[in-house]
C-alpha cells in the first residue's frame, strides 16, 4: 500500500509541475545495458519516465531542417524536464529512498545516440508507448512528439506493462525522412545516415547539436 501511495504522490507531483506522461518500469531485464557503475545501479531495479509534450506549432514549423526556434523548444524541454525528475527525486530521498535522476538529454555517443540510460526503452517498458519505426517511442495519443526523462530507484514501485501494439499501416516517418534512414522494419533503422544528417544540420549552423525534428513531426499519434 505504501508503494501505491508514493507512486500516487510522485505522479501527481509530475502532472502538477507540467509533464505530460508518467510510468514506472522495472528495468531489471536492461540494466547491464546502463552506462552507470555496478556499484550505483546495485539496487536501483526500477525506473520512473517521465514525459513532456513538444509544442505542435512549434513543429508544424518544420519543413526539410530544423528550426531556430525548435532548437530553442528541444532545450527548453529537456530542462523543464530535469527540474521535474529533480524534484521527484528528492521526494524520494526525503522518504529515505535512493533515486538518481538522469539528464534528459546528455548523448555519450552520438554515432550510436545513446545516453548513460535508454529513456524510451524505459517509457517502452513502463507502458508509455512503443518502438516504432522511427527508432522513437511512440505514444498511441501524441506519437512521437514528446521528451522523456528517467529517474532510477530502490522504491518497489507498481510497474506498468508494454503495449502490444505497432506502427501498423501508418509510414508518415518514413514518407518525411529525408535520408531514408527509417525503413519499414524498425530493426532496419540507419543510425549512420541519420547521424550524418544531423551533422550536416549542425555544422550547417542550422542548430547548435545534433538534432533534427522532422520524424518527430511526421509521428502525431491518434487524434
């Protein structure tokens, strides 16, 4: 009951500051996958997600390259969403629990895109979306146009469960990519063509990091 209760008072918290979505996995099953020590990951077995929705005028604004202004959206974001995953945090650790709070948005390897944690992998076992062929989470309501965090802990909290559902016949993302890196399997996705081409958006001075937005426009989820 406890573990029910805390989880109320975290999720509420979360909508209350802004997030848009929210879900707990037991990350058990990934955490060799974590670029963290074994020694911080020992007992964190579980991981909260917590999302925010990107503007849809903002991304509307996207044609064949990022904006100046989605650029400025994408980092605005990503740090509301630190605030909110630092606040659940300390709720708890004030209630003697450990939690890490991980950034939404620090890549280590940009060849690969990968973080110190797989936030959508997390959001895919927490029940908040799926895979979809844009190597993106896709939630069924908003697709793709949303930003994740992650904060891991010791709390048991109740997990969700992945949904067992797809892109099905939807191909907008693969319509809209410029470089063709998506392809009609997920598993087929170019991580090499994308990484090139959000390069070339960068050093374009187009954005000042590697990013795009033209997938995650295309993805809008069931309206």
């Amino acid at each position: 009951m406890e573990a029910q209760k805390l989880r109320k008072v975290l999720e509420k918290f979360a909508f209350d500051s802004g997030a848009s979505l929210f879900g707990v996995a037991d990350i058990r099953p990934i955490k060799r996958e974590f670029h963290f020590s074994d020694e911080i990951l020992k007992d964190l077995d579980y991981a909260i997600s917590i999302g925010a929705r990107l503007s849809d005028r903002i991304l509307e604004e996207i044609g064949d390259s990022p904006t100046k202004i989605y650029f400025h959206h994408y980092r605005t974001v990503n740090a509301f969403l630190d605030q909110v995953a630092l606040g659940v945090s300390g709720i708890l650790e004030s209630r003697g629990y450990g939690a890490l709070p991980v950034p939404a948005s620090q890549i280590i390897d940009w060849e690969k895109q990968e973080g110190h944690v797989s936030h959508k992998k997390i959001g895919e076992l927490a029940g908040l979306g799926f895979i979809g062929r844009n190597n993106l989470l896709v939630n069924p309501g908003i697709g793709s146009r949303f930003r994740l965090t992650t904060v891991l802990t010791n709390a048991a909290l109740e997990a969700g469960e992945r949904l067992e559902i797809d892109c099905g016949a939807c191909r907008e993302c693969i319509e809209a990519c410029p470089v063709g890196a998506i392809k009609e399997k997920k598993e087929d996705f170019d991580h090499i063509a994308c990484y090139k081409k959000l390069k070339e958006f960068r050093d374009r001075g187009m954005v000042g990091q590697f990013i795009c937005g033209i997938c995650v426009k295309a993805c809008r989820g069931k309206k």
